[in-house]
C-alpha cells in the first residue's frame, strides 16, 4: 500500500449481502477527495468485483474466512487492496471475454473491467491479494 | 430494484429501475423468467449502476431469447452504463437503442 495520507481497513465477512455496505463505508471514506460521479462509479465497481471474486471464488463463501480490504488516498491517487483467505488464482487462466467465442459467456468481465477502469491492477504471486490504483485528476 | 413490464407494438417491454447488482441481478432473472417473451426490449433509462453480474443476466436473456427465434434490445442507457458495453463488447452482441421507441421498432 501507499503511504497514504488517510487509510482505513475493514474485514470483511465472506457474505456477498455485505459487498454493497462495505462499497457505501469505503465511498463515504473517500467522501472528502469530492470525486466526480463519474470516478466514483469507477472505483466502486471495480472494489465490488474484486470483493465479489474474493467472496466467491477466493473464499468459497465460507463464513469462517474473512476478506481483508485497505483503501488509501493521497492527493495523486486512491489505491484499493483485496486480500481473500482462498489458495489464490492465476488471472492468466480467465478467459478472454472480449474476444468474440467468449461473448455470450456469463463469466470473467470482472477481472477484465477492473483492468480496464482501473490505472493499475495487479495481483500477488499466490493470486489472492488484488492491489488496485486509480489515480486523481483522471 | 423496481420492475415492470409491459406490451408495446408486440414487444414484451422490461422496464428496470435503480441498480442492476450482485444482490438484483437474481431479482430481474427470475422477473424475465415468469414472462416468457419472444420479442424483448430491456429499457435501461432510469439504471443507475450496472455490474458484470447484471451483465451477464443481461447475456443471459439475450441467449434466452435468441434461443427461442426472438430477439432482445436494449433501450436508453446512460453514458456510464452504455461505455461498460463497449468496454466489454456486449455492444456488438446487443442491439443498443437511444430510446425504447426506437429498441421497439427494431424488435418487433
């Protein structure tokens, strides 16, 4: 994580009824940066995805485990961290969705928007723990 | 998420209103699934927010109704949702109207 100026942690029960509250904390917490909607729509949904993923996929939905999050915010950029208690993933075995065999699947957008809204994501070796930043004035 | 659906010029009309999410996607599934509609226009107007679950739901009942010899269109999205489409490249798989008027025309 950056040395932000003001960071916060949350744990996270691994039950997708609580991805939308941990989203509505984390947006409020980023309240004071006045984000237009715009970005705003971007960093949440990129936090939802990666929240999801470490729900479902990374911790089976299993309510013993606990997804750890941390946001940090300076006045350059937010940086968002999701770290699931699963054995990890590779990102390199998810299909490529955009490409046209893959269109009508129903899975793996979620990776590929958090790529795509986010100025850097990036996943640890063992796959678990998923780094994002966006950067201000964007 | 508030629901509705109507006839319009022979197309069966889903009308969504607030958030399409991981909590709602089901809720629009299963809303879909009870109208069984060959000729479907999804209008997205008053959609605040959309994730990829409600995408894939979306994919879901384009395959649906293809799968039947019909087709889906979708109708009015905002820029924010409408630029997850071309992100995605649903916007190739969908029929992707300005208006409901317009995604009826199309369908019907």
């Amino acid at each position: 994580m950056i040395e932000s100026v003001t960071k916060k942690k949350f744990l996270v029960p691994s039950d997708l009824s609580e991805v939308q509250k941990v989203s509505a904390k984390v947006l409020a917490f980023l309240k004071p940066l006045d984000l237009s909607q715009a970005f705003l729509f971007d960093v949440r949904l990129c936090l939802e995805e990666a929240l999801i993923n470490a729900i479902k996929y990374g911790n089976s939905l299993r309510k013993d485990l606990k997804v750890a999050l941390e946001v940090g915010y300076d006045d350059t950029q937010v940086q968002i961290a999701v770290e699931d208690q699963g054995k990890g993933f590779d990102p390199k075995e998810l299909k490529i969705c955009t490409s046209e065999e893959n269109l009508l699947r129903t899975r793996g957008r979620g990776v590929y928007l958090i790529h795509q809204l986010m100025d850097r994501a990036k996943y640890n070796s063992r796959g678990n723990r998923l780094v994002m930043v966006k950067f201000l004035g964007k | 998420m508030d629901l509705k659906s109507f006839q319009q010029d022979g197309v069966t009309v889903f009308q969504v209103d607030g958030e399409i999410n991981i909590s709602t996607s089901p809720e629009l599934k299963k809303f879909f699934e009870k109208q069984p509609a060959k000729k479907v226009v999804v209008d997205l107007e008053r959609v605040t927010y959309i994730d990829s679950s409600g995408l894939a739901t979306l994919v879901e009942m384009l395959k649906k109704t293809k799968s039947q010899g019909g087709g889906l269109g979708l109708a009015a999205m905002s820029e924010k949702v409408k630029s997850l489409f071309e992100i995605t490249k649903l916007d190739k798989l969908f029929s992707i109207s300005q208006n409901k008027q317009e995604a009826v025309s199309k369908v019907k």
